[in-house]
C-alpha cells in the first residue's frame, strides 16, 4: 500500500491512497492541469486512478475535483450534505460519476471510512483508508485528518494504530498571535471549528502512534502561521516529550510540500 501527498495548504490539498496500480484521490484543491502534473513526478499514470473522496467544500479541497473528474471519467464520492454545498462549484457532472456516500464505501479496492472532524463547512470528514487482509497480507491503514478545529473523539476512535498518518499541523500558536492576521481570522482559525495547532496535533497523535506505525506526514501548514521546521520540531518534541519512541522506535515524521508531491511512500508488510 502507499500513499503520498500531491499538494498541502490552503493554496490547495490533495492526497494519494493507492495499492498496486490502483489508486483514489482525497480532495482535488489545485487545478486539474497542476494535479496531473504533480501526478507524473511521483510516476503514476493518470490513467489509474479510480475516484476522487471529497472532504468538503473549501475551495482548497476541490477547485479541481470538476475538471479532472470530467478528464479522467471518474466518479467523485461525497455525502449527500457535500453534494449539495459543492455541486455548484464543480461544472457538470455525469449522473453516473456522482457517488453519494455514507460512512463507509469502497474505491479502488480500498475500504474508506468517513468520520466527521470540527470545521467551518457544511460537513467536514477525515478518512481512514484501510487495504483489506487478503492470503497473504494483512491490513495496512492510513489515517487523514486535516481541517479540524480540534482534536474529536472520533478521531481518536479511528485514528488509533494507523500504520501511517496524513495530519493537519496547520499553525503555531504564537507566531498566529503575534502575526499579521486580523483578529477575526486569528480567532476562526484558532476556534473549535477552524485549524490544528502543531501541539494540539503532537498530542492526538501521540494517543494514536502504535508499534505498527510507520510514516507521519504533517500537512495543510499555514504558510503566515507556520513553518515546516516549526511544525516539525514542535510534533518531535512532543513525541519525544511523551516518550512515544518506546512503543514506536522508528516512525518517521515529515512535512508535506505545498505546492509539489511528497515522495510516494510505500508502506511495509
Ligand atoms: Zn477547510
Ligand atoms: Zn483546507
């Protein structure tokens, strides 16, 4: 199983959950051009990938979820309440490419899993994207949260034990206070409905490492509010802080790029 960022921040996200030859999209927040682009630096032809998930409606999550789905003839999955608030966005869209979804589904040959997380739009989810046991494999599962105001007990229950981890370290406390940001924006961000802190983020995921887990890649940094060394320092510091590499001597954590693809990155079996 791997998985890779192809984007990450508010200028644009869009995450790669794959098996094989067999892929799906978490969010298409960068134009289909961009997306394809950044699709062929990590070597995957666009010709595999089955479906876009949609978190919700945020502009930076779907600015080209229409284009490519039109592209690629893919169908997009969303639930029914973020089918209402993007389809205005999205450009015509075959009836057959339009899945509405509950919880849980399948992509891919992928099992995802939806549970909401804190946000300022209609609804808002982050994923948990699980390869099936099959003879000879076990299961392999990445968890995705990014937009949430705060840690939920859902992300808690789900999060829990992932073999790798796509999380929202969006800003630091202190440089959002003392930056340029109206007062307004400082507090919709820091709110229960808006963005994770790098320390709120270290300590969920400190609950959620477990032996198996392998990858943390930080994502949707704010560029005013954050930066990568920032964000990285503070996440290791926590963990180290917490003494996470008893149960978990060797997971790597790294920051996703904003504008170009992580590195893909291939789980072990
Ligand atoms: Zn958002
Ligand atoms: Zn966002």
């Amino acid at each position: 199983m791997h998985f890779t960022t192809l984007a990450s921040g508010s200028s644009g996200n869009a995450i790669l959950v794959g098996e094989d030859n067999r892929h799906l999209l978490v969010d298409c927040g960068i134009s289909g051009k961009s997306l394809l682009h950044n699709l062929s630096h990590v070597n995957i032809p666009y010709s595999e990938i089955e479906g876009i998930v949609v978190t919700h409606e945020h502009v930076d999550h779907i600015r080209g979820v229409g284009v490519l789905a039109r592209k690629l003839k893919i169908p997009i999955y969303a639930t029914t309440g973020l089918w209402k608030a993007m389809r205005p966005s999205l450009g015509k869209i075959a009836e057959n490419q339009q899945v509405d979804v509950q919880d849980s589904f399948s992509c891919a040959g992928l099992n995802v899993l939806l549970y909401p997380t804190s946000h300022d739009s209609r609804e808002s989810y982050g994923l948990k994207v699980t390869r099936p046991k099959r003879q000879d494999r076990g299961d392999l599962a990445v968890g995705i949260a990014t937009d949430s105001g705060r840690i939920t007990a859902e992300m808690h229950q789900h999060l829990k034990g992932c073999d790798a981890f796509v999380v929202e370290a969006n800003y630091d406390d202190e440089r959002l206070w003392n930056g340029p940001y109206p007062w307004y924006l400082k507090k919709r961000i820091s709110g229960h409905y808006g963005h994770l802190e790098n320390k709120q983020l270290a300590e969920g995921l400190s609950e959620w490492i477990e032996g198996n887990t392998q990858r943390v890649v930080l994502a949707h940094l704010s560029e005013e509010n954050n930066t990568p060394e920032i964000a990285l320092s503070t996440v290791l510091r926590i963990l180290k802080e917490l003494n996470i590499s008893k149960k978990c001597p060797d997971v790597q954590v790294q920051v996703a790029p904003r504008h170009t693809p992580h590195e893909l990155i291939i789980l072990r079996e």
